[in-house]
C-alpha cells in the first residue's frame, strides 16, 4: 500500500473484540508494508552492527603495519557507509507509510462508522471521546504500528550481535550474550506503573477535551449568563490536573530511559577492564578488544527500540480499546434485504402517524423532545437502547409498505431525509454547502429562492473582501457563526431542498425566523414540493395553514387528523398546543410528569 493510493475502497472489517486484537488485526493488513520495513530495518541496523568489526580490522592492520589490510578495512566502512544511508532513508520511508496507512484506515473506519450510527453516536459516546479518537489516539495506534517493524530489526540485530560476539571471541563474547537479555528485559518491572500512569493521563486528558468541546458548543449561552469564568476555572482546574499526571507519567519513563543507560554503561566497564586485563595478558589482540566494545557500544541504539516499543504498545492499547468501544457500536437493526429504493406512503405503526404519498403533511406535538425522536424514526435512523432490555422492539417506520430498517443505508438516506432543528454547516465557500448529493431536478438557485435567502446572499456578498465575487463563492465560517440563526436555518434548508428527496422531514425549520420570513418560506416550501412527500414538525399557524393535512401526536399517538382550520375548531388540545394557552400547557405538563 502506497500513500498515494488512499483512501482505501475499502478499509475492512476490524477485529473489535479487543484493542490488542485490533492492533493485530491492523499488522495483518499491513503484512506487507511490515515486511518491507523490516528488511531495510535489517540493511540499516546490520550495516551498522558491521562497523566494530571494519574498526577492529582497522585497528589491527595498523599495529601489524599492513597497508593491504587497512584499505580493506577502508573499502568496507565506505560501502557500510553506503548501506547505513540507504537504509535508514528506506526504513524511515517505509515505517512512516506504514503508520500513515495504518492512521487513514482507522480514520477510514470511524468515519463509516459516524455515517452509520448518525445522531446515535453522540449519545452512546460522548463528543470529546469521539474527537480524542478521531485525532490523538489514531496518532498513537499509527505510532504502534510504525514503531513493530523497527522493533523486530532491532531484536534480530542484538541476537546477531549476541551470536557473532560469543563465536568472534567466546572469552569476552559470552558475557555479552549473556547481559544482552537482561539489559533488553530490565524495563519490563517499571512497565506496569508506567502504563497505569499513562492511562490516568489520558483519562483526564480526555475529561479535559469534553469540558473544552462543551464548552465551546455552549459559548453563547455562557455569554448570555456571565459563565464564562466559571467555566474557565473548571478547566484550568481540569488542564492542572492533565499536566501534573503528564509530569507524574514523565518522570515513570525518565527513570525508564536511566535504567537503559545506566546497566549498558555497567556492561562497557565490565567490558573495558576484563578485557583491558585480557589483553595486557597477551589472551586476546588489541583490535578483537576494539571491535568486541565497538559492538557492545553500538548496541545501545537497538536497545532503544525496546523502551519505543514498550512505550508505544502502552501508549496505543488503551487507544484501541477507546476505538474499539466506538467501531464496536451498532444500530441494532435487522440486516438490510432491500436495495432499491421504494416510494409511496409514509406509515409509522407506533404512534400511527400517517403522510400520504405526495401531499404535505404538518404534524403538532406538545413536547419537543419528542417530535426529535419521532422525526429521527420516520427517517429510519435507530433509537437508543430502553432501559429495559427485554422490551420488545418497536416496530420499523413502513414506506411504501416497506419497512426502513430493511432497506440498506444508501437506498434509506435517499428515501427519507431528515434535516433536524439543529442542522449544521461546515466551513467552506456557500457552493461547497450546497455541493450535495441531489436528484439534479432542483437547481441551487431555486432552493435559495424557496428558503427565503435572498438576504443571506447579499450579506454574504457585503461580508466578501472582494466585491465582485460571486456570493456562492464566499467562505462561511465553522457552523456558519457569522450568519444569524435566521440565516442558519434557512441555508440548511435550501440545502434540504436542493437534495430533492422523495420523503423531505423537516423538523422545526422556520423557528428562528420571524413570522414574515416564516410564511414565505412555508409557502415556498410547498411550492417547491409539489407532488411530493414532505412532513413538517412545527406548531406555526402561519406553516399548519398551508400544510394539506396536520396530524396531532399527544401522548405518543395521533389522536386526531384533520386540516388546521378544522382542528382548531374541533380538538382543544391542538388549539392549546398552537395557540400556547398558559393553562393547557401547564395540564399537559403535568399529565408528562
């Protein structure tokens, strides 16, 4: 797998049963890009490991006072010099793909994953964990994952070493082999502690992340209330306590990376005066001293990649896991059987709601929170878990006599689409928003026309520091926080409306817009709409008068069908609810509780 070639058609299906599991399962994938990272990890390390002997050759051809051999000795460090640059360029190329693409296919599997659970996500998960996810712990899997190969060149390296000291010379060669396991395993007592540490970090890094991204979301509203100091305390407090377990975590790995220094440097002055002795004695030549420190000096380096991999296998574990908690996650819908996409009337059994093929259909509900829910079940998006486990499910939203939960997700987001009371925009140019997937029977400039954005176009084209740029072509900030709510709201729609779906539910979408505003967009919606199905969740009179029929949900049901005008004559609760008569609001407060 090459950088170029992402992203993945297909990133796969992960192993989430654990996050060791999934850190398996990626190697896997990645067996190839391994292996290559392993081979010029061989070519660099071994190159390196061949010096102490070109030194001790060296060495030797000069106190024998051979020219001959000391060109040798020569000619050999210079293509040693070689190899060692080829393949550290190399194995830093390959280990880097390796943690890029092991990086881009978990992004790649989050995302498939948000697309698939939508609005379910944030409520099983909370939002900073989502971001910790999608950004530091996917830098931290990658790092696992790039780090293994260099790990595994370097094990292989010490036992080469190892095994040439004790067969070049046993006499010094074997205490090497002997200490080199110790040293390699010296950390594994402090790892424990460390990887605790590590995980407290983390976890009040994460609760740090969800307080800023709370209260970033909630910024206004603080404003609106004088909280901002109060919040601004809360996290000082929160980033305190990350960076004093950050220092408490340090200071765990600094004594981990003394222990790797510290018993090394015991072995090279055991080295120097046994073999000092040895030689002086007359046992053994001054280059096999040479090159016999030469190689124990120089396993240093490969003995750092057991402290990198410990610390990166520490570091990415708890990072899969939190990635396995979210990919692990599901709808908990039945296996889609249909792939073509159906048409007719939309039909929800559990609360008997009915909007006919075609005609615009208003639905009434006193609770807001439950007009959410039913609007997210007409669109066949799934409902969190009950409490209670064992209570049956309820039954799939019905189109065309098909039910959603049947129809694969493709085929069920072109079906149904459903724009919320809370729609977001992202930062882009206002063609970039509108750039959506869409029948192509709708053009942007009639969608803008129907939502009533004549204004936002033209405080779009005032805001561009280019006069002449065409107001499509104007950046709108994250979320859209430049424009009004008004303004929000009615971008979203004309977006709604330029995707032209066959079943259009609109939740609340004309709330912040005055009643002026309102009607012409009702009225433009309907327009716009003809000969198809649209459901609007509102409690406007100036909305529920165009609508063709109004339905009224009160209790989890429709307890009464009928237009507006013949509603408001003849159900007293439709006429408290669209009217906001103080006493009905306060009994049906009551009769909720």
């Amino acid at each position: 797998m090459h950088i170029r070639d992402l992203p993945y058609s297909d990133p796969g299906d992960p192993d989430v049963r654990s996050g060791p599991r999934l850190l398996l399962w990626l190697g896997r994938n990645q067996i190839r890009g391994q292996l290559k990272s392993l081979f010029w990890g061989l070519v660099h390390q071994c190159s390196i490991a061949g010096y102490p002997l070109t030194v001790g050759l060296a060495v030797q051809a000069v106190v024998d006072r051979s020219g001959g051999r000391l060109a040798l000795a020569g000619a050999l460090t210079a293509l040693l010099g070689v190899l060692t640059a080829v393949g550290d360029a190399m194995l830093h190329r390959s280990a880097v793909t390796n943690w890029i693409t092991a990086a881009a296919r978990i992004q790649q599997l989050l995302s498939r994953k948000t697309a698939e659970l939508g609005s379910l996500l944030t409520r099983r998960v909370a939002a900073g964990e989502v971001v910790a996810v999608s950004t530091g712990d996917v830098e931290k899997i990658g790092w696992f994952v790039e780090a293994l190969s260099r790990f595994l060149a370097a094990a292989t390296v010490l036992v080469v070493i190892s095994v040439g000291l004790a067969l070049y010379l046993p006499s010094l060669g074997v205490l090497v082999a002997i200490a080199m396991p110790f040293l390699a395993l010296s950390v594994l007592p402090l790892l424990p502690r460390a990887t605790r540490r590590a995980d407290v970090q983390r976890e009040k890094g994460g609760r740090a992340t969800e307080l800023a991204s709370d209260t970033v979301a909630g910024l206004r509203v603080l404003r609106g209330i004088g909280g901002e100091e109060l919040f601004l305390d809360r996290y000082r407090r929160a980033s305190q306590e990350v960076r004093e377990a950050a220092v408490h975590s340090a200071r765990m790995w600094s004594l981990i990376s003394a222990v790797q220094v510290l018993l090394p440097g015991l072995l090279l002055l055991a080295l120097v005066v046994y073999g000092a002795s040895l030689a002086r004695d007359g046992r053994i030549e001054v280059g096999q001293l040479v090159t016999v420190y030469s190689a124990a000096t120089l396993t240093l380096f490969p003995l750092r990649h057991f402290e990198e991999i410990a610390m990166a296998y520490s570091f990415s574990r708890p990072s899969a896991q939190r990635a396995v908690r979210v990919l692990s996650l599901s709808r908990n819908t039945r296996p889609a059987t249909v792939g073509t996409v159906p048409s007719g009337d939309l039909y929800d059994p559990l609360t008997g709601l009915l909007a006919p093929q075609g005609r615009f259909t208003a639905v009434v509900c006193g609770d807001p929170d439950e007009a959410g829910r039913l609007a997210e079940r007409l669109g066949g998006h799934a409902q969190p878990e009950a409490p209670d486990t064992d209570a049956p499910e309820p039954p799939s939203v019905l189109l065309g006599g098909v039910p959603l939960d049947e129809l694969e997700p493709d085929a069920a987001r072109t079906a149904v689409l459903v724009q919320d009371k809370d729609p977001v925009l992202l930062s882009g140019t206002l063609r970039e928003l509108l750039d959506v997937p869409s029948s192509g029977q709708v053009a942007a400039a009639a969608a803008l026309s129907a939502a009533q954005c004549d204004d936002v176009l033209a405080a779009l084209a005032q805001a561009s520091p280019e006069p002449d740029r065409e107001p499509l072509d104007t950046r709108i900030t994250e979320r859209g926080r430049s424009l009004s709510g008004g303004q929000r709201q009615r971008l979203a729609l004309a977006r709604s409306l330029l995707t032209d779906p066959d079943t259009l539910v609109l939740d609340e979408p004309t709330s912040a817009v005055d009643s002026h505003t309102e009607a012409r967009v009702a009225a433009g919606v309907k327009a716009l709409r003809t000969d198809r199905t649209t459901v609007v969740f509102s409690s406007s009179p100036l909305l529920l008068d165009l609508a063709d029929r109004v339905a009224l949900v009160h209790g989890g049901t429709v307890v009464a069908v009928g237009t507006h005008r013949e509603l408001m004559r003849t159900e007293d609760r439709y006429r408290a609810v669209v009217t906001r008569e103080p006493e009905a609001a306060h009994q049906e407060v009551e009769e909720r509780a």
